[in-house]
C-alpha cells in the first residue's frame, strides 16, 4: 500500500458538465484504470475530492455510493474509502461499469413505479375516455410494429405507460410518471438486446395491460400491472446478468 501523501498528491481536473456525479464516477474508474489509483490505496476524503474535483458533497457522496455498489471501492467506518481489485476485462471496457452502475438506478425506479404505476392503471381502467383508448392502441400498434420489423422494439414501451398515466386524469400523476420516460428509453435500449425473452415478452405484456383497461376492472388492472412490472424486475436482472456473463468471457460491452 503506498503512503497517504502519494495518494494525496492527485490532481483531479474540475468538472464543467452538469452530470457531475457520473463525471466523478469517469475520473475515478479512469485513475483505476491507469493504475494511478491502485487496489488498497485509500481515497483522499470527501472534502478533498470536493476541492480537487471541484464538485458538491452531494455529487461525491453519490460517486462513492455508485462505485461501492459495483464493488470498485470498500468504504470502513472511521477509516476511510479503499480501492478494491478490480477484474481486468472490466478495466479494459471502462464504459461497462457504467452499465452496471445502471442496475441499481433502474431497480430503484422500478420500486417507485410499482408505487405509481399500479394505481395509475386502476385510476386509468375508471376513467378512460375513447380517445385515450385509441391513443393506447397506437401505441401498442408501434410496439407490435416494432417487434415484427426489429426497428427498435423497445422504443415506445414508456410511451405506453405515459398513456396509461394520461388516461388516468390526473395531471400530477402524469407528470411523475413522465419524469421516468427518459430513463425507461434508456432502461429498454441498455436491457432489451441481452435480457433473454425481452423481446418475446414485449407486446404480449403490453397488450395485457390494455386488455385489463378496457375490461373495466380497476383491481384486475392493479393485478395486471404488478404482475407486468414483476416481469420487468426479472428482465432487468437476467438483462445485466447476461452482460456480465458475457463482458467476463471476453464478449464486448454494450454500444
């Protein structure tokens, strides 16, 4: 282990991008990568990397958390954050920490949209308007389009949650369930390719969600959606479980 004055020698360039934690996240994989940072140094404190980074505690409290839940760093209480060993095959594919990072964010996103999304669709099945139906139906006709052409299949899923949400009338609720499509876009295009069934399951699981709204039973929908969003759960891990199996045989990271 060197001493803590090498360590503390590091030079951190400041972040202008607005990302700062994801920026921070970079700037540590890349002096792992390149050995500047090696397995059992410890980390400068969180206040020294807000000085040399030139970023929020907030920023680096996040880019610590996101680094220990992929197991690059270890932080002991009253002692500090330590670098790990990392595996090789993830340093020579820096970009796919980032996809790891990804999983925690998308599963916690999911236990929010199992909190909305379940009574969305329960709202939506009462008070559904034909015009909300035959907005639904295109939607899922552009899923189903999709699917059978291979033109980007898992681009307008979040669209047809956003619909439900529209269809529930209620104008927060929509607006909460909005905030999730940019990452359900970016969920679907990182997922779908290496989730084994995804692409199987993507109409079908849609289309019964339709089929609950227009039966008109608020609790089957409820039902409907739970049991949509548990698959969804199983995608996402069998998804980021596969690219790790892969990633680890020497296969190449995601585009």
């Amino acid at each position: 282990m060197r001493t803590e004055m090498q360590v503390a020698e590091l030079i951190f360039e400041p972040f202008k991008r607005t990302n700062v934690s994801d920026m921070a996240v970079s700037s540590l994989l890349d002096m792992i990568r390149r050995r500047v940072l090696r397995p059992g140094d410890r980390l400068p404190s969180q206040r020294d990397l807000m000085g040399r980074m030139g970023v929020s505690q907030t920023a680096i409290r996040e880019a610590l958390r996101s680094l220990t839940s992929i197991g690059v760093i270890e932080v002991h209480p009253g002692k500090g954050a330590f670098v790990k060993s990392v595996a090789p095959e993830m340093l020579v594919h820096p970009e796919s920490m980032f996809f790891l990072l990804q999983r925690e964010t998308m599963l916690h996103a999911l236990e929010v949209r199992q909190i909305l999304e379940v009574e969305a669709i329960a709202l939506a099945t009462e008070r559904v308007t034909e015009d909300d139906l035959e907005e639904l139906r295109q939607t899922l006709g552009k899923i189903e389009t999709g699917v059978r052409t291979g033109d980007r299949p898992f681009q307008y899923s979040p669209f047809f949650h956003l619909a439900i949400a529209r269809a529930a009338h209620n104008e927060v609720l929509t607006n909460m369930v909005q905030s999730f499509v940019r990452l359900l876009l970016e969920g679907a295009n990182l997922i779908g390719p290496h989730a084994p069934g995804a692409l199987e399951n993507e109409y079908r699981s849609h289309a019964l969600l339709l089929d609950a709204i227009v039966a008109g039973d608020a609790e089957a929908s409820r039902e409907a959606m739970r049991e949509h969003l548990r698959v969804a759960r199983n995608l996402i891990e069998s998804g980021f479980d596969e690219f790790e199996a892969q990633n680890t045989s020497g296969g190449s990271p995601p585009n």
